[in-house]
C-alpha cells in the first residue's frame, strides 16, 4: 500500500535536515577527528562495530549517519554496500530498521544495497500487537517500538496499518508528570519515550499544541545541573542519548527556549574524545559510533537552536 496521500513530512527526511544545517558549520577541528574515528570502527567485511565483537546493522547504521553529516568521503560510505546487501533479514525491529536505515543512506550517494522490502515488511508486521501498535513479548504497547516502527514504514514507503489505532495508544502513555511512560504499567514520563511518543504524533500528523507544549515542558524539566537531560526524574545522571532525543523532540515540538542551551554545549562537549568519538555519560571511559551520532547530532541542534534565537 503506497504512503498516506497528504501524511506530514517524512521524519528521518525531517531530522537529516536539521542535522545537516547545524553540522554545516562545525569546522574541520570538530569533524576530522570524529571521521577518522568512525572509520577506525570499520571491520574486515565493511560493516563497524561497536565496542565489543563484530560488525552488525545497528553499529553500521550509526556510522554511516555520522559519515554522511560529517561530510566525509563518499567512497568510504560506499564501501559499505556489500556488507549491507549481504544481510540476512532481521527478525527484531531495531535491527530492520537499522538495516534500512543503511540502505538509505547508501542511495543518497548512489550506492546500492537491494534489500528484499516484502520481506522486511513481513518481518515487521509479524511483531506487530492486534491493538495496531507495537510493544514487547508481553503483548503491551511500547512507545519506542511503536515510533521504531513507524519509521520502518516510512522508509518502506508504506503506511502502517493501524497507525491510527497505535497513535491513539501511544497517546494514552502520557502521564500526569506531562512525559509519557514506555509502556501502560509504568507510572511516569521518561525522556526517550517522550521524545519517541512526539515523534510518532508528529508524523501522524497529530501532534496536538497543548500536548506539544505540555510534553515540551516535561523534557525541559528533565535538564540536569549539569548541562544534559535525564533519562527518567532521579536518574544518577544525564546522558548522552536522552540529551539528543530531548533536543530532537523539543525542536519538532518548536520549543526549545526553556533549555539552558550553554549548559548542554558544556555537558556534550566534555563528553567529546581529543582522539575523536564521544562518551555515553560522564561516567562512561569508552566511546563508540552509536554515542558518537548522538554527540554530533547534539551538536548540530544546538547550532540550530541558536540560529532561531
């Protein structure tokens, strides 16, 4: 079934946008150093890894993202076609996604990695709840996998049968904090589902100004003193993937004024590597491609944000 005539932008199209606008100027001393990282990822067989065993779709995934905003040489991305062509299609819906995220960027440099599509599309739908939307083993609904899905379907050029069904569902996670939880038995909003519950209402196209805003605020709330964003109200400490959703969905939410916007350049910046890549958490004594996209992409939304003021 062809995409939804008159459905909203395509998100990662959307998203790309954003990043790419924002990376435009980072200047050669940020980007060179995380370019040869991420090519130091590569494995044997042209996927990359991440910091332990072999290469897979999801590390490559992150890797060719970070590339292509980093501006690198497109053979370097190209040579990753093979290893993307040769993979078996995925039963769990990360890595579906993971792998057409791949293929997708290949194509933007003329690449080609021929993904058997109804395939993947079966494999898809065979997770998905009878409610419409998608969850765990449990059979409850998950905002996450919910959005994850959706953005499967975009990049397949499908609607998602029941998207209307799952909307409705990811709708009633939202909870009196004004986040939204993952799933129905968990009593208060967290960032990453948060930030996944406004990025599939906003591509159904119904992402409503009171929940925008309300949802806006509950993100802004999630800042920590030190710079980044929480995970969930008490957790030890921000990080460095909830920093990036927070900021993505606050600016598809075109609210990102109440954040303090020095504090997350300091927060993400302390997390970047001289040797290039960057950490999850303060905590954290390691890096990888995964971290490395979300310290970039942070980077390139503050940019952005900052242009807007």
């Amino acid at each position: 079934m062809p995409a939804e005539a008159g459905a909203a932008p395509a998100y990662m199209d959307a998203l790309n946008g954003l990043l790419h606008t924002g990376a435009e100027g980072l200047g050669e001393a940020i980007t060179r150093p995380q370019v040869e990282f991420v090519l130091s990822c590569r494995a044997p067989d042209g996927g990359f890894r991440g910091r332990r065993g072999g290469a897979d779709t999801y590390y490559t995934d992150f890797a060719l993202r970070c590339l292509d905003l980093l501006g690198a040489d497109p053979a370097q991305i190209a040579a990753t076609a093979d290893f993307v062509a040769a993979q078996p299609i995925p039963r769990d819906l990360v890595h579906c996604f993971s792998l057409l995220s791949c293929a997708r960027v290949l194509r933007r440099y003329g690449a080609s990695a021929d993904l058997d599509q109804p395939a993947i599309a079966n494999a898809i739908g065979a997770q998905q709840l009878p409610s419409g939307g998608f969850g765990g083993a449990d059979g409850r609904i998950s905002a996450t996998r919910s959005f994850i899905a959706a953005l499967c379907h975009e990049l397949l050029g499908l609607a998602m049968p029941g998207a209307e069904a799952a909307a409705s569902a990811v709708l009633d996670l939202m909870r009196p904090d004004a986040g939204f939880a993952d799933g129905p038995d968990e009593p208060a909003g967290q960032t990453n589902a948060t930030a996944a519950a406004i990025g599939l209402l906003a591509m159904r196209g119904t992402l409503g100004e009171q929940v925008a805003q309300q949802a806006a605020a509950f993100l802004v709330g999630m800042q920590h003193s030190g710079g980044g964003l929480l995970a969930y109200a008490g957790a030890p400490e921000p990080d460095l993937l909830s920093t990036f959703t927070g900021l993505v969905a606050l600016a598809f939410a075109a609210d990102v004024t109440g954040l303090d916007l020095r504090g997350v350049a300091r927060f993400v910046g302390d997390l970047a590597l001289a040797q290039g890549g960057f950490r999850a958490a303060s905590s954290d004594r390691g890096s990888d491609v995964e971290y490395t996209y979300y310290g970039l992409g942070c980077l390139a939304l503050l940019r952005v944000a900052a242009s807007r003021r």
